[in-house]
C-alpha cells in the first residue's frame, strides 16, 4: 500500500509544471487558471520573484496584475449582457 501511494505521488510530482523556468509574462497569463493541485507551487513561485525584485519593478507588477483581475471582471460582465448569462424565457 506504500509503495502505491508513493508511485501516485511520484506520478503526480512528474507531471507538475516548473514554474521556475517559466518568464513572468507567462506566469502572468497563467493567473487565474492555475489547477488547484499546483496553486500553492505557483504561489511559492510568484513570492519568490516578487519578493527579488526592486520596489518599482514589484509596484509595476502589482498594477499590471490588477489591470488584468480588472480587465477579466469586465469581460465577463459584458458577455452577460451579451446573452452569456441566463436569460429567462416566458412560458405561454
């Protein structure tokens, strides 16, 4: 039973993505769709580069970070309005 648990772990581990050798451009358009069971490398990942950077370079980051939280939303709000969301039917 050991070894089956360490064989899915393994498994598992090699199929992860190395966000180390991705650039930031690419950890940035990966925001928002990381899976849930490699969150928490991509979060260690981003810290660790956030935190190497000068502080112009984190403020420019951050902003352009919230710019695109704040790009997505409205894109999404407007599909809405655009039949993306539910619309009620009459019943006759």
């Amino acid at each position: 039973m050991k070894k089956l648990g360490l064989i899915a772990l393994l498994s598992v581990a090699a199929f992860a993505t190395d966000y180390s050798a991705m650039n930031m451009e690419e950890m940035k358009a990966m925001r928002g769709s990381v899976p849930i069971e490699e969150r928490a490398a991509y979060q260690a990942q981003m810290q660790t580069r956030m935190q190497s950077m000068n502080q112009e370079e984190r403020q420019i980051m951050q902003r352009d970070m919230t710019q695109n939280r704040f790009n997505h939303q409205n894109g999404a709000r407007s599909q809405m309005g655009q039949g993306g969301g539910m619309q009620h039917q009459r019943m006759r």
